[in-house]
C-alpha cells in the first residue's frame, strides 16, 4: 500500500464499505475502489471490525511479536 493512502486510511475512523466507495469514488471509478478494498483485503492490510450489526473496514493494526514469559524456578529441586 502506498504510503500516502496508509496514512490517509490510518487517520479515517473505521466506516463501512459502501461508505469507503462512495468517499473514493469522487476520484476514481467505483469498480476500482472494490477492487482495490479486495486487493487490500487479501493482503490483510484491511480487516473487518464488528459493532453491533454492522461491519467496519479498518487498518489491519500491525501484530505483536509474541515473546513467551520466562519460566519461574524451582526451589529446591
């Protein structure tokens, strides 16, 4: 993803799909903006969040490296 639309993306509140299209569509055709939220899907840079019914795209938040706990040590083993 291109680091402008990251950005722009990474500022919006997550909003729903049609409401996504409708905003990009001004500047591009509406087929390309699906295409390119699929596209964006596949990759995970986009995921879906759910509140109540409704479902809203959103800027896949970037994964945390796990990093197990130590172990505690035995005492007198």
């Amino acid at each position: 993803m291109s680091p402008k639309l990251t950005q722009l993306l990474e500022a919006m509140t997550p909003q729903e799909q049609t409401e996504v299209e409708t905003f990009f569509s001004n500047f591009v055709p509406r087929s390309r903006v699906k295409e390119a939220i699929n596209a964006l899907l596949a990759a995970r840079e986009l995921s879906f969040t759910h509140v109540g019914n409704k479902s809203f795209l959103q800027v896949t938040p970037p994964k945390q490296a796990f990093v197990p706990r130590p172990r505690p040590q035995r005492v007198g083993g």
